[in-house]
C-alpha cells in the first residue's frame, strides 16, 4: 500500500509532528510510506524518518532559499481554500492553496493523511479519485472556533475517513457535524517504548512535561506542590517545556518560596531520560485533546497524576490502578492524589507497574495495525461516500493485498483496552 502523510511543518517539534513520525516510521516496515510538508524552515527534522520514507516539502522558507523565486506576489496573497478560521491561516497563501492542489492532483498513493484540519479540507476538495482521503483531528471538535466548525461542516463529508484521538471526540463528530458515509474511527496517538531503562521508584522528583501555556494549568501545580511541600519537603518538581508563561510562573515560585523546590527546566529533547529520572508525572490540564504527555510518562514506569479533564486522562488512566484522575481546576485536589503516591511507596510501586504494561497499548505496532486494517477494509469495500465511484478498482487491489494480510493477522493481534477498543 503507498500511503501518504500531508503535514503542516514536518521540520519542526511538536505532538502532531511527533506522532506523524511514529505513525509513518512504523508504517513504513510494511509499506511504501512518505511524508509531504507544506512548509520547510530548516535543513534538518527535529526528528528522524525511517529511511525508507521519502520526505519532501512544497514552499521552502529558509532564508536565501530559491522557494519563493517568481512567486512572491502569490506567497503574499491570502489563501482562498485553506480555512480562514483555523489556527495557521496566516502562514497560509494562494502560493500555498496552488503547491498543495498541484501536489494533490498528481497524488498517485492508495491513502492520503491530512494531519490538522486546513490541510484535511484540501484533501476533501482536491484529492484525485481513486485515493482514500484520510482527515486526522488532533484537537477535539469543542476546541475548535465556531467559525473553523462551519467551515468545515461543508467539506468535510467529503472525506472518506475521519480520525480522532479519543473516543469521546470521535461521538462528537458523529454527533454534531453531520457526516453521512465519512468513516469516523477514535485512534490514539503512537507512543514508541523509551529505549531505556523505565523508573525504579527511588527518586524523589515529581515530572511534568509541555507547553507554559495556560491551558496546562502549571500555576495551580505549582500551588499544589507548594502543599506537598509542607507535608513532604524532601520532594521536588521539575517541569520541562518552553512557553510564554515562563516569566509568570518564575514569579509565582518565588512569591510563594519553592525556589528549592519547584525547578522550570526548559525545554528536553528527547525527554524520556527526564521521565525516568522522576517516580510519579504530573498532568494538570483544563483540557487535552489526547495527553501524549501521560502515555510517555507511563512507558517511562511513572504512575500519573491527572485532572479528568476532556477528553484524554480519562480514557488513558485507569483509576486507581495504573494512576490517579483528580477533580481539574482543584490545587488540593492534585496535591491530595501526589501525596497519596508520595506516602504509599508500595502503591507508587504497583501503579508504576501497572502504568508500564498498560501503556504497551500504544504502541506504534499496535495503533499501525489499527490503521492498516481500517485502510484494507475501507480499500476492499471501496471506501464510504467517495468510495463508491472507485471501488471496483480497489476491489482488485484488496483481494491481492488479502493474501498478505491473512498470513500477518495471523501472526499479529491487537489488544486494546476499556474506551481505546
């Protein structure tokens, strides 16, 4: 099968990038599998394709690159297919909407994945027949602004596919967005095994890992590690990422004296060596699409501690057993469900535990797997709405690749757990 990746910005850093790479890498042991970028700002991904994968950009925007050469006038005109309302509008252009319709209808794979939801409209609009067209969300529908939800409730039925991180996202969109005939799947995000070592339990340090934004909710981490501190002052919390709220939360350690306790990091890449060295993670979101965050911890061997925010903590932690969900918004709350873990070294030990082998059910073999068979049963049925006037053609395409198929399934099975089946 060739299956094709559509991506914002593939030399950058970041979870859509991130599990794009783990999707595509695992892919491409079985398939013939590359990755398009709209745009290129570097000379190096941050992370590395298999080298089976061919990687390729549309608009190169380095400086003294020949990318924008005889098209400049285009590059400053405002794009017409991209959606208006979506978040990366404004790196978009009528040269971006002419390179992506270019690519697209020259397209000659049997899959082809939008990542984020300007790029899946192209797809829905501008993918030649014959190829099954694949939208990804990694954003829930609530987060989305009303203006992007219209917009897309027009094209998007035009997608033979639609993917969605969690399963509650995924009634949303059958729910509210009116998709006769669009195949809507939840698919977790890939999360590869660390490479090293997991967690032994000893260390004193709570971690917690992403963007200072305020939706991470780390000034109320930060209140509730002050009350850890007052019954536990042997522990510490370090947080890792880069943000604009750097400066903020800076004054409110200091203001409340946890300078020798709470630690900002910046930025770690790669950042499992750093969930090693913690015995329990933090995650205090008002709200998560995913939380690639707490998987990553939980292959490390970290038990989570997580607001139940929407919609991610809640379909990937098993209360009480492989980590603790906490009321959101409720610094007592978080400090009560670390302390918990901070004084029970037994129970910190047999989450830890727990967290290692349930986590194994996102791994990019598994969440790969999920793809390939929801992609061989949509080819061999003829896709869903646009599927219908090709489906003689991938009919034959199916039965050949059944063969195969058979003998690896017979080989492989998926396990799955609670709302992720």
């Amino acid at each position: 099968m060739h299956i094709s990746f559509l991506i914002h910005n593939a030399y950058g850093i970041g979870g859509t990038i991130r599990t794009t790479y783990n999707l595509a890498n695992t892919l491409a042991e079985h398939h013939d599998v590359d990755i398009v970028s709209v745009l290129r700002h570097r000379d190096e991904p941050v992370f590395t394709p298999d080298a089976r994968i061919r990687l390729s950009h549309l608009v190169d925007i380095r400086k003294g690159s020949p990318g924008y050469d005889g098209d400049l006038e285009a590059y400053r005109t405002p794009a017409k297919v991209f959606p208006s309302a979506e978040g990366r509008y404004a790196q978009y252009s009528a040269l971006t909407d002419e390179r992506i319709a270019a690519h697209l209808s020259a397209l000659r794979s049997d899959v082809v994945i939008g990542t984020r939801p300007g790029l899946n409209v192209h797809i829905a609009r501008q993918a030649r027949r014959g190829v099954l067209r694949v939208g990804q969300e990694h954003l829930t529908l609530d987060s989305h602004p009303k203006e992007l939800r219209l917009q897309l409730r027009s094209v998007y039925p035009r997608l033979d596919v639609l993917t969605t991180t969690t399963e509650a996202d995924a009634h949303a969109y059958r729910q509210r967005m009116r998709l006769p005939g669009v195949h809507v799947q939840a698919v977790p995000n890939p999360v590869p095994a660390p490479g090293i070592e997991p967690a032994d339990g000893s260390h004193k340090w709570v971690v917690a890992a992403g963007r200072l934004a305020p939706v991470k909710r780390y000034d109320l981490l930060i209140r509730a590690f002050d009350k850890v501190r007052r019954e536990r002052p042997d522990w510490r919390l370090r947080i890792y990422g880069g943000g604009k709220q750097k400066d903020k939360l800076r004054k409110l350690i200091d203001d409340l004296g946890l300078y020798n306790h709470v630690f900002l990091m910046g930025p770690a890449h790669p950042i499992e060596p750093e969930w090693a060295k913690g015995s329990i993670a933090a995650v205090t979101s008002s709200l998560e699409s995913f939380g690639m965050t707490i998987v990553e911890a939980m292959r490390c061997g970290l038990p989570v501690v997580a607001t139940d925010c929407p919609h991610g903590p809640g379909e990937i932690i098993d209360n009480g057993v492989d980590g603790r969900l906490v009321e959101v918004g409720n610094a007592d709350a978080i400090a009560g469900g670390l302390l918990e873990l901070i004084n029970d070294d037994a129970l910190r030990q047999r989450m830890a535990g727990a967290a290692l082998e349930d986590s194994e059910r996102f791994d990019p073999a598994r969440i790969a797997e999920r793809y390939e068979d929801m992609f061989h049963g949509m080819l061999t049925r003829g896709g869903s709405l646009g599927g219908r006037m090709r489906g003689s053609m991938h009919r034959a395409r199916g039965a050949l690749l059944g063969g195969a198929y058979a003998v690896r399934d017979a080989r492989r099975t998926v396990p799955t757990k609670g709302r992720l089946a």
